[in-house]
C-alpha cells in the first residue's frame, strides 16, 4: 500500500462551511464583538443617515462598528490593513458578512463619527459592571506618551511658516501664469463681475471661517496649504497673548501696588521694562498643530498624554488625553471623570483610595480629592529623590509617614500592577504606540476606542473563563 495523504483539491467548488457559524469556534472573540455591538445603543451612528431610504445604501453603521472594534481589540488599526483582511481573515471576513467595504469607506466611518465612537467607551464601561467587573475600593491613575501621527520634522517656528506659506503663493501664481495668461482664472460671468458687494461678502466668509476656526478641537486640515495658515494663526494668537500680558504686567510695575493691594515698591525706583517680542517665539507642529513635543524615553517626539484610571482588576473607567507632557495637572480632572463615567455605568459607590505616582503631586488636586470623601496615596517624591526642604510640613510629611508603614506601603505598591500592565498591554502586546489621526478630538476619540477594546478583551477573557465548583 502507497502513503496516504488528506486531500487537498483547491480545485473544489466550496472550500468553506456554507454556515458562517462554522467558521469560527463559538468562543472565538469576533462572535463575542458581535454580541456586544448587538446590544449597544447605536442611535448616534444611524443619525447621521437618511430615513426616506433615498440614495445609494451604505454599509451597516452595526456592522462597520463591529469591524473597527474588532480591529482595534486586535490591534489592527490601518483601513488599508483591515480591507485586505476583510478579504484574507476568515474573523474579519465573518464580521464584514462576506463583505469587503474598502480603506476609503473605513476612513470616512471613523472620521464621520468620531464622537460617537469615542462614547462607545462609556457603554462597554456599563457592560463590564454588570459582568461584576468593576470595583472601585482602590483606584489608580497614570498617564503614557503615545506618538501623534506628525513627525518631529515637521516642527516650524514662525518665520519658517511665512517664507513657506509665501514660496507656495509665488509657486501658485506662477502655475497660474503659464495657464492663464493675463487673466485671472477666477473670472465671474460676465453680468456679475460688477457686483459691488462682491468684497464685502467674501470679507464675512473669512470671518465666518476664523470664528470658526477658533472653536476647541476642531478638525485638522487635510491640505498642507491650509494646516500652515492654522500653524501661522495659533503662533499669532498666543503672541497677542504675551504682548497684552506682559504691557499689563509693566503697567503693575508703574504703579507699584501688589495683587493684595499693599504698596509693593516706592515710585522713586526706576522700573526696567520687559521687552516685548516682535514676533511670536513659539514653534508648532505643522503637521498636527495639537500635539506637542513630549518626552519618551530619552528622546522628544510630537505626542498626546493619554490619560487613564484603572481597578484593580486593569478595568479602565476613565480615559482621556492631555497636551501637556507632565502629570501635575490631571489628578483632579482624571478622578471626576472617573466619577462621571462610574455613574452613567450604573455604578453607586464611590471611589474609596486613589493612588498615584509623584508626577501627581499637587496640594489642591489632593485636597479636592479630600473634600470628596476620597483618601489620597500619592508619591510625594520619586524614589530617588531626598525630601525637599521647600515642601516641608503639613499634606507633604504627612504622605511620607503614611507611605513609611506597612499598610502604606502595601497600599501604595499596588499602583505597579494595576495601571502598568494597562498601558503595556496596549501598546506591546496589541502594538497601538501611537495615533491613526490627527487633531486633539481625534486622538481623544481614538484613545477611548483603544481603551474601550481593552475592556472588551477583559470581559471576554471573564466570560470564557471555566467556573469552579
């Protein structure tokens, strides 16, 4: 008898199940997104739909959202990756139903719904809670560098940003030039172009467009030519700020009275005046004007803090992103957003032990916390660090005593495995080290995506796991 083999025919006309419910085994995550993004509220998404069923249809906004959560939970974040494996993985193939919505479409989704995604955090959160998952005796708090989708290159200081803005104009006009001629190219028909009002409208287009342009996480332009004008403009307001706070700080000077009202120093003496810069000082990312240089590692690059507060068992119930690379400010913030996001989930019961490192050290974020009801076990320095003499006395000895005990102690060291693993989990295991989008309110949405899939891969492993007798 000749050696046996199984066959292996790609010649058959059906190399797959005719049941989708046969391609994966029942405990397979992607069955597990689908179940969850089943019971989620999805009224946000279909919003933005029409109603009368007119035009071309669409893809499922319920199927799409389950792609991008099972992507994300996998760590596959590229619309152009998750196309191909619409086509080449068999889970992708079962979320997308057999469908293969290309990178374009997947793009437009997230960009179109960028704040109902970023809510889909919240929703999970109250999932996680029903599945027992969330307890809030001890909390912790931490921060982690992610890199902004803009490379430290791109980093213009003012002038660098007008001489490009001008070579693009003159690059423009000459393009324009060679194409047509004496004319302008923009001509009106002939019947309007003596409309008398014709400046004056385009003069409020403008203004209509920079009141616009004003407004907090906005978008970021998608044309360089455009994020340059932006770039020009932040770099502008915040010289307009110095100048009007410096010729108030001079005026103080002149008339010599403190913010108390006490006479700070005899008109007698002769007053040196800070000098006002010219033009603005300041640099800024040309490329994501919201992110700024943080350090990680032992370099600086363009990030966003990513904000997180976990539980003991690495639940994140609260996330949120920051553009200043140190810590000092976020402890109040981070904990009231936990306490918000604890209540829409359905939890009662207030946090009880927040711990946190020294980079969180701030006397009226502790004492705010306090005035809460919640105990505070902050590192008032790092470890390497000898006590300084300048915080001497009240909250600060305190802390060093309580932290010198061994329930202190204790209490403190398991801030180390419960906020840590957090981040190394997102960003070594599952690869997410850095944004897919660009602008402060596309990272934030995004960040809150990454942590909500975190908690999805938390209450899947909990609703596999064996029970004991």
């Amino acid at each position: 008898m000749g050696q046996r083999f199984i066959s292996c025919d790609r010649e058959q006309a059906l190399l797959l199940p005719p049941d989708l419910r046969e391609w994966l085994p029942e405990d397979h995550l992607a069955w597990f997104v689908l179940d969850t993004i089943d019971v989620l509220g999805l009224d946000a998404f279909y919003a933005y739909y029409r109603a009368d069923g007119r035009g071309r249809p669409a893809h499922d906004p319920q199927m799409m959202l389950a792609l991008l959560v099972f992507a994300y939970a996998v760590g596959e974040r590229s619309s152009r990756a998750i196309e191909r494996r619409c086509q080449e993985d068999i889970a992708f193939r079962v979320i997308a139903a057999n469908q293969v919505p290309d990178h374009a479409t997947i793009a437009r989704f997230r960009v179109r719904h960028e704040q109902a995604l970023g809510e889909i955090f919240s929703q999970v959160l109250g999932l996680c809670a029903q599945a027992g998952l969330v307890e809030v005796g001890v909390i912790a708090v931490d921060g982690t560098k992610l890199a902004a989708m803009a490379s430290d290159s791109a980093v213009r200081t003012y002038e660098q940003i007008a001489k490009e803005i001008l070579q693009d104009a003159s690059a423009v006009d000459a393009a324009e030039d060679e194409q047509f001629g004496d004319a302008r190219g923009d001509e009106l028909p002939e019947g309007l172009r003596s409309s008398g009002d014709r400046r004056a409208r385009l003069r409020e287009a403008k203004q209509a467009l920079d009141a616009q342009r004003t407004a907090q996480a906005k978008p970021v332009p998608r044309g360089r030519a455009e994020r340059l004008a932006e770039c020009q403009r932040r770099l502008e307001q915040d010289h307009e700020l110095e100048r009007r706070v410096i010729a108030e700080h001079r005026e103080w000077r002149k008339e010599g009275i403190a913010s108390d009202g006490s006479r700070r120093m005899s008109g007698g003496h002769i007053l040196i005046a800070d000098p006002t810069p010219q033009a603005p000082a300041g640099k800024i990312n040309t490329t994501d004007p919201d992110a700024r240089r943080m350090k990680s590692g032992r370099t600086f690059i363009p990030a966003y803090n990513a904000q997180a507060v976990s539980t003991q068992g690495q639940i994140i119930v609260a996330a949120e992103i920051t553009t200043e690379g140190g810590d000092v400010q976020q402890l109040d913030p981070m904990i009231s957003s936990a306490e918000r996001e604890l209540a829409a989930a359905g939890i009662t019961e207030p946090p009880g032990v927040v711990v946190a490192d020294a980079g969180y050290w701030a006397n009226g974020h502790i004492d705010a916390l306090r005035s809460r009801g919640i105990i505070p076990v902050i590192a008032p320095d790092s470890d390497r660090n000898a006590p300084r003499k300048t915080r001497s006395g009240g909250p600060y000895d305190f802390m060093r005593r309580v932290l010198a005990t061994e329930a202190g102690s204790e209490l403190y060291a398991k801030r180390q495995w419960m906020i840590e693993p957090v981040f190394a989990q997102i960003k070594s295991n599952r690869g997410i080290d850095h944004f897919r989008r660009r602008g402060r309110a596309a990272a934030r949405s995004e960040w809150r995506l990454i942590a909500a899939t975190h908690n999805l891969l938390k209450l899947h492993r909990h609703s596999i796991r064996p029970t004991t007798a």
